[in-house]
C-alpha cells in the first residue's frame, strides 16, 4: 500500500513537473557510504552490537526550483549490504549472525544555491526528512521481515554543468535513521526482546556524485 502511494506521488510529482518544465531538475546519484556500527540493549542482561557493512547507495530525485536559489525535492535512495551481528546474554556464548538488509530512502527536504558568479558551477547544501524502509532476511534460517524508520539527512555538493541541460554532480551526504536497525531485526528473527531501550541511530555517511538534468533551461540574463 505504501508504494503504490509513493508511485502515485511521484507520477503527479512529474506530470506537475512537465507543466513548469522550466522550474525543473531531474537528479541522478550514486555515492559510497561508508560502515556504521550501531548497538542496542534491551535490559542489563540482553545486548548486542552490529554493523552496517559499506556499499553503494544509489537512486534519484525530482527537485521544483523556487527562483534562482532554491529547490524543493522529492528523493528515493537504495542500498544493499550485509550487516553482521553478535548478540550477547547473560550466561550464553555470543551469537554471530550475519544478515542481508535492503534499505530505501524517501526523502523529501530543500536545497540552498549559492551564487558563485559562473553558470556553469552551482554549489548548494540541503537537509531532508521522511522514512526508511529496512527489508531483512536471516540467510541462516530463511527469516525475514520489514521494518519503517523516521529518517533525516543533510548533504552538501556542487552541480558542474557541461550544457544548459546537462551537468554532472559532486556531493557528501550523511542519512539517519531513529533507532538501532539491530533491535528491530533481532525480534524479527523470531527472537524475544520487549521493552527495549538504549538504541544508537544509523549514521550513514557517503561520498559520490551523480547526474543532473534541466527538463528545460532560461539563460540568465547578465
């Protein structure tokens, strides 16, 4: 239900996109994100730490120019990676498992252009809000499940453009997820856990870039 929401978002995003074409940016990016460790605790007994395994993120966004200085975009991020795990409990040996996590992105947020008197190079910074949607699988024991995080981000870059329609893009990005993604995957795979508390948030920070597309483009006037 929630992506047929999200297509149907995106489709009156670019039918609204091709009455202002003027107005409007198609963005593509690809970036590599670094590893991030996370932990949870669910009492003095039960805990255990993981690892967000590095990779390459992925996706685009449709972004409605308000003037000359900013945008407001509508963005979907993918990534895949491994993410081991080791849980500790009062009088067990550690538990290692090593699961696989597919994790997408909608973000929707504002970005800042600063005028840096060449119209060929545009810097800008933004910062984004809206969900991460985690799909899990323990390849072990075949267990799977689904799980939706608030997220934010804030990235930084700059959009080099070869023609009036066509550039291409520089840009560092940090997304974060409320939460560790290790206590919610840990109930999934069928284990127990309530009442759980000390959770560290995802941090994910990467360095790429991508491609950038004016659906049309006005000349400045100097």
């Amino acid at each position: 239900m929630l992506k047929k929401s999200i297509s149907v978002l995106v489709l009156v995003m670019m039918a609204f996109a091709v009455s202002y074409a003027q107005d409007v940016k198609f963005n593509g990016y690809a970036s590599y994100v670094f590893n991030d460790r996370f932990d949870s605790r669910f009492d003095p007994n039960y805990y255990y730490k993981g690892m967000i395994n590095d990779g390459c993120r992925w996706g685009g966004g449709i972004e409605y120019m308000i003037g000359e200085d900013y945008g407001i975009e509508l963005s979907s991020l993918n990534m895949k990676s491994n993410v081991p795990l080791t849980f500790y409990s009062y009088n067990r040996i550690p538990e290692n498992i090593n699961y696989t996590a597919g994790q997408h992105y909608i973000l929707a947020g504002s970005n800042r252009y600063f005028d840096v008197n060449n119209d060929k190079i545009e810097l800008y910074t933004g910062a984004q809000a809206g969900i991460l949607l985690i799909n899990y699988k323990n390849p072990s024991n075949g267990i799977k499940g689904n799980i939706t995080k608030f997220a934010w981000g804030v990235k930084a870059g700059s959009n080099f453009w070869l023609t009036d329609n066509f550039g291409i893009k520089l840009q560092a990005q940090l997304l974060s997820a409320l939460q560790s993604l290790g206590a919610d995957i840990y109930i999934g795979s069928g284990g127990t856990g309530a009442g759980i508390s000390g959770n560290s948030s995802i941090l994910q920070f990467g360095l790429g870039g991508g491609l950038c597309f004016k659906l049309a483009a006005e000349k400045k006037k100097k």
